[in-house]
C-alpha cells in the first residue's frame, strides 16, 4: 500500500534539546497507524508536525507528492485535507449541529450537503437528539464525540487523533472507537492514533509505530507488533514494563 505520509531524517529541537530524531517511517494510506510510547516519546510533537500546526528543523515530510518541512498556512490544500482532534476537545459557541457543521462551512460546501453530512454523522454518533442543544451544556464524552464528527464529516484525507479516549468511559470509547473505523472503511480516511491504551492499539490498528526519546524504536504491521516484535524494548513496552 502506497504510503500517505513518507518521512526521511525528520529532526526537531526544543531550547536545543532533541526531542524528536526519526531516521524513516513510512505512514499507510487508508488505513489506522497508532503510534505509541511512553510520554514524551515525541509522540504529539511528531502529530502536530504531520498537521503543519509545527515546523520540522531539518528533514523530509512528504504528503500528497509534496515536501511540507517547510510547514503549511492555515488555508493551504493539503492542511484543509487534513483533520486533527486533541485530547481535550474545543466547543464553539452555537448548537451542536452548528459545531459540527463548521468544517463544511468554511469549506464553503452548499447548504444541502452540509444539511445531509451533519445529519448522518449525528445518526452515527447517536447524538441527533441533542442537534439542537447549546454545545457548551453538553457533557465531556459527548463533546469529544462531536469534536471527532466535525473532523470526519467533511471526509479529510488524513484524521489525526492524540488521545481521543484517555478520559472517556467505557460507552464514549466504543462510539469514538466506532467512528474511527468508519472512517477508514466508508471514506477511505487514512487515520493516525497516538494512545496509551495497548488494548486500543490492538484493536483498531493496522499497523503500530512504538517511539521512545524521540526516536522510531520499531514499526510494522500490528499482528506482527504485537505477538513477535522484533525489539526487545517493544515488547517491554506492549508487555506493561518501563522502559528507558
């Protein structure tokens, strides 16, 4: 499977302090790739970097047949074909139906497909009863539900995700875990998961990329990740230990 992302001698520097050095890794397109690792691994410095959101030092990011190391603006193509929801998510004054719409509107989509899009993905996250509920009454699992529909409903190419689920019960993690597949088998979306949830990890990915001090330790196909790694630290980490 061609790759949706392709980074070669990617390095980013905090007040001189490395904290990201990745040799290569080649990203899958269509499919889920979780990423994890302890904290500060570099796990969110290498999403935001994926986004455009920060700028590499040196290196080569390749998306969509062009180098964005350089980084992207806000109303650049490739970022507007890209989405990403944070662990604690942002809800805009309005209506539900309003917070999920806004993607579609800035997009300038016409009226009727903003209509139809907003009102199926309700359906699919189970919320259509509270369309028309002020967003900021509505409680933490359903205002990340939300904050994961307004990413996927104007069906990004590329859907990062930095842990969607770490505070959520066990009812908002099925939806939100729902959504993602979803996304990857009904609009194609190539989906990038950092979490700390091996469980998670195991369940809705394809492939598994393990970091560890800002390096890529190991990367490959989740079955074989998870039953035969071929690092020693990786399977310290898969198997609940610390590693260093």
């Amino acid at each position: 499977m061609s790759p949706v992302f392709e980074i070669q001698g990617l390095v980013k520097g905090f007040n001189g302090k490395t904290v990201l050095d990745i040799e290569h890794l080649s990203i899958g397109s269509k499919a889920v790739t979780a990423i994890i690792g302890p904290s500060g691994a570099g796990k969110s410095t290498l999403l935001s970097i994926l986004n455009g959101l920060m700028k590499a030092d040196v290196g080569s990011l390749i998306f969509e047949g062009q180098d964005m190391i350089e980084g992207v603006k806000l109303g650049d193509p490739l970022r507007r074909s890209m989405a990403m929801v944070f662990q604690n998510p942002v809800m805009f004054q309005g209506t539900v139906y309003d917070n999920i719409a806004y993607s579609l509107k800035i997009r300038k989509a016409p009226e009727n497909d903003i209509k139809e899009k907003v009102n199926e993905i309700l359906e699919l996250i189970g919320l259509k009863h509270i369309a028309l509920q002020k967003a900021g009454t509505i409680s933490g699992g359903e205002a990340q539900r939300i904050a994961l529909a307004r990413a996927m409903v104007f069906r990004p190419k590329v859907l990062l995700l930095d842990e969607p689920t770490a505070s959520l019960d066990p009812a908002n993690v099925m939806q939100i875990e729902k959504l993602i597949v979803h996304a990857k088998k009904e609009f194609g979306t190539s989906v990038i998961l950092v979490t700390h949830n091996m469980f998670q990890a195991r369940r809705l990915a394809d492939y598994t990329v393990f970091m560890l001090n800002g390096n890529i330790v190991e990367s490959g196909d989740n079955e074989r990740i998870f039953t035969n790694p071929a690092n020693e630290k990786t399977k310290a980490f898969i198997s609940g230990e610390m590693v260093y």
